[in-house]
C-alpha cells in the first residue's frame, strides 16, 4: 500500500497567498520507489501511444512545450488572414483537471490504442485503491482517505490524463 500513498502538501502559486482555495497548488509527495518504477512506465506508454498522437498534440511530449503550440497557432492565424479567410479561437481552462480524470474512461482508452494488456492492468493497478492525506507544516496529519478518481500531483504518470484528449 505504500507504493499507492500519498502525503499532500500545499505549494504557493504565487508569492503573497491571500485566498487559499486559489492560491495554493496540492503537490503529491509520492515515494521515490514509486517514482523510479513510473519513469519506465511512462516512457512505455509514451512510446507506444506518441505515434498515434495528433501533430497538434503539445503537452507532456519531448520538444514540444506551451510556446510551440503558441508559435503554431499564430503561424495558422497569420496564415488564413494573409489568405483572407476568418480567424475563430476558442480558449478553455481546463482548472482542475488532473482531479477529473475518470480512471474507467482512461483505461477505456488506453486499450483502444492498443497498449498491451500487462500494461493497462498495471495502469489500472496504480489507479485504483490511491490514497492520500494532507501535511501542512504546524499541523497534524489529516486522515488517510481513499482517492475515486483524478492523477496524483507529482506522479511522473500524471502528465498522461493531458493525452486524454488525443484518445477521444
């Protein structure tokens, strides 16, 4: 069980925190075991599903960052308005994402991709049954309690749930 326990802390997004809700980010301190065994998982996964992966696809891929998806967009927009056609942008925050993943949704879609069934079922084994409680320094620990869905903050897998897009 302690390769599937976390222990929450609080890191301040910002210099001067005024509200907690906003200006704290969780940050999962996972054991170090855990973290040696998930590089090797997810350079796996990544190698099995990146060439699947939409030219599009910039997040949590090697060489590919936020400003190469801005670069990208700017370079389809002045595009198409040096071409005459009509610009469009929708921008959505996906806040607290990483706390909705749904883990049947994700499995789902892992198989789909054809990712080998060992592979799913240790996914689906570091999923399931996670447990978390929150330190904060000056204060007692809180209870363990069990985790129904989302990715830890701080797992080296967690930046998968951001593929889920691609797997739709």
């Amino acid at each position: 069980m302690v390769w599937k326990s976390a222990e929450v802390v609080p890191v301040p997004k910002v210099p001067t925190r005024t509200d907690l809700t906003n200006d704290l980010h969780p940050v999962s301190l996972l054991p170090t075991a855990a973290k040696v065994l998930e590089s090797f998982v997810r350079k796996w996964i990544l190698d099995l599903v990146t060439p699947q992966l939409d030219q599009q696809q910039f997040g949590c891929l090697a060489g590919r960052s936020t400003l190469h998806a801005l670069v990208s967009a700017l370079h389809l927009w002045t595009t198409s308005l040096d071409t005459g056609q009509a610009v469009r942008t929708v921008f959505v925050d996906f806040r607290k994402a990483l706390d909705l993943v749904d883990h049947n949704i994700l499995l789902k879609k892992l198989y789909q991709k054809s990712v080998p069934k060992l592979l799913c079922e240790w996914f689906e084994s570091f999923l399931y049954q996670r447990r978390q409680r929150v330190c904060v320094p000056g204060f007692p620990r809180s209870p363990w309690l069990f985790l129904n869905g989302g990715m830890p903050h701080g797992s080296l897998l967690c930046p998968i749930h951001s593929l889920y897009t691609w797997m739709i």
